[in-house]
C-alpha cells in the first residue's frame, strides 16, 4: 500500500484494490489487526499476545464462555507489568470502534496517569495515519 490512510478507512476496508484482503483479515480478526500494525511486537513467539488477543476478540463477538457455560460480557486481564496489556488494549479499542464506531467501551486502570495515556492512544491511534513500508 502506498501513501497514507486514516486507520477507522484501513479497519472499514473500503478500498477494492490489491490490499483489500489485508483490510478483511484485520477486520475479521483482531490478531491479524495486531500483527498488521505491530508485527515486530506480535510476533508468533509471544503465545500469551496471541491468547489475549483471541480472548478479547471473543469477548467482542459475545462467544466468550464462563466456567459455568454462561456467556462473559467482562474481563479482567491480569499478568505481569511490560507483557503488552495496556498496548494491546489500546489496538483493541481502535479495532472495536473500527468495526462498530457506536461501540462503548471502559477501561480501567489503577491510576489517572494511565488512563490519560490509555484514551490518548486510542484517540490518536484513531486519528493517526498508517504507512506501510
């Protein structure tokens, strides 16, 4: 892909040129979203990426199942400081609101810095433009 494009153009896909597929995958797939926009940082050699990444999704289409079989509509993501948490949620958010702009979503963190930073990100991200090499 050549040039610049708005990232909520690249999630909707409405471009009918050579990169439509990868415009298909990254809707249809929050991985494969990940990957396209960070693909040095989730990488196949990170399984928990790839895990989180799947669970939200799942989260997001509404198949996400409790232990007792009900179905989830909130997670609670909990491991290690510098694991990918708050980036990949930053891409999932930009996903979600690619997919479905009247979406609305809460984020939580421990403090207000955080948060700041969080919905920045999203905004930004939303704003931003995407260059492929």
């Amino acid at each position: 892909m050549a040039g610049k494009e708005n990232l909520l153009a690249y999630l909707v896909g409405k471009d009918d040129g050579p990169e439509a597929e990868r415009y298909r995958q990254a809707r249809d797939s929050f991985w494969d979203y990940c990957r396209q926009m960070n693909p040095a940082f989730f990488r196949e050699d990170r399984p928990h990426l790839r895990e989180m990444a799947e669970t939200l999704q799942a989260l997001e289409e509404g198949t996400l199942k409790a232990p007792d079989g009900s179905v989830c509509r909130r997670l609670a993501i909990s491991e290690p400081p510098r694991h990918g948490k708050s980036y990949t949620m930053t891409l999932f958010n930009q996903w979600c609101f690619g997919r479905n702009p009247q979406d609305r979503i809460i984020n939580v963190s421990y403090n207000e810095l955080l948060s700041g930073r969080f919905s920045k990100g999203v905004r930004d991200g939303i704003d931003a433009t995407k260059i492929d090499p």
